[in-house]
C-alpha cells in the first residue's frame, strides 16, 4: 500500500484541504492505494478502480 502524507507545513487551524490527490473516477479524496497488479489498483477510502500513477504528483 502506497500512502500519501499530508503538507507538513500547514499552519495552525488550516485543515489542509486539497493536500490529497482526487480520485478520477469519483471525485473524493484518495489517502492511499492499494496496488493489485501493473495497470491496476483501488483507490481508499472510496474504494474506486484506479490506475496506479493516479498518486503522482507533478
């Protein structure tokens, strides 16, 4: 499982909206993915089909 961290450089009070990539299919937040095979992996928590890469960041 891949997890993606939240900015540690939020200040106090800021909920760090936007921090987490958008699941393409749904659109909620993806915290983590779990990776089922080269092309294919489940987004958490929404539970959606994705394509590995959706975690990269640019």
């Amino acid at each position: 499982m891949v997890a993606v961290g939240v900015n540690s450089d939020l200040e106090e009070g800021d909920t760090g909206s936007g921090s987490f990539p958008e699941c393409p299919r749904c659109g909620s937040e993806i915290v983590a993915t779990t990776v089922i095979g080269p092309s294919e992996g489940t987004a958490s928590p929404c539970g959606c089909r994705v394509i590995p890469p959706v975690l990269e960041f640019e």
